[in-house]
C-alpha cells in the first residue's frame, strides 16, 4: 500500500502574512494562485529578489510598520496610519517623531513595562 501525502497549500494572502509582506506589492503570478507549503519554505530559505526588494524597501504591512515604529497595531490607527508603509515613511515618521508616535511609544513601553513585571510576579509564585 501506498502512502499519499497531500500537499498543503494556502491563499496568497496568508502566505505574504507569513512572509511579512504587503500583499498588493507582492508579483501578480503570487496573488493570483496558490501557495504551497514547499513553496513558502523555498521562499523562505532563498527568497528571489522581489521578495528580498519587498523586505528592504516596503510598502510594509501594518503589523510591519508597527513593529518598526515601536507601537501597536491599534497605535497606528489612533495616529491615522491605516495604509501600508514605505521604509523610507516608517523612517521619515521616526525622525519626525509626531506627537501621537511619541504617545504611542509611551503607551507600549507602559504595556511591556506591566508585561514584564506581571512574568516576574508570575515566576516568583511558581
């Protein structure tokens, strides 16, 4: 008997989520099929140039633009970002450093301030 392995795939949309990539600026040939779980993987291990150019230079999506600002995803909408982000904004926006990013900054360090000493709470009682 033999064994057959199904192959996974999923919709281009999920595979740029986990490529960290804006999907819009992704190729036409990636929006438009599907994506395999080999094929992700060889995207990962040996990304092509459109995905090396996506990573680099953007537009990044906002999970992205947040991680690279320091703020949460929820910051950005209260700031007004709601569109995807050059790196090239994401770096005019630090040196800027607008009143509702340096708030927002403010409030995440609170949140991973308060994280951190609930764990160290939490390790003590165990």
């Amino acid at each position: 008997m033999t064994s057959h392995q199904s192959t996974q795939s999923m919709k281009p949309a999920t595979a740029a989520k986990k490529l960290g990539v804006y999907l819009e600026a992704t190729p036409a040939e990636f929006r438009e099929g599907v994506v395999t779980r080999a094929e992700l993987n060889a995207l990962q291990a040996e990304p092509p140039q459109w995905l090396q150019d996506l990573r680099r230079n953007g537009p990044h999506p906002r999970p992205v633009v947040a991680q690279k600002l320091g703020v949460s995803i929820a910051g950005l909408a209260r700031g007004g970002v709601t569109e995807a982000l050059t790196t090239e904004q994401i770096e005019a926006l630090k040196q800027e450093q607008p009143e509702w990013l340096q708030k927002e900054r403010a409030t995440q360090a609170e949140v991973r301030k308060e994280a951190a000493r609930l764990k160290a709470r939490d390790a003590e009682r165990s």
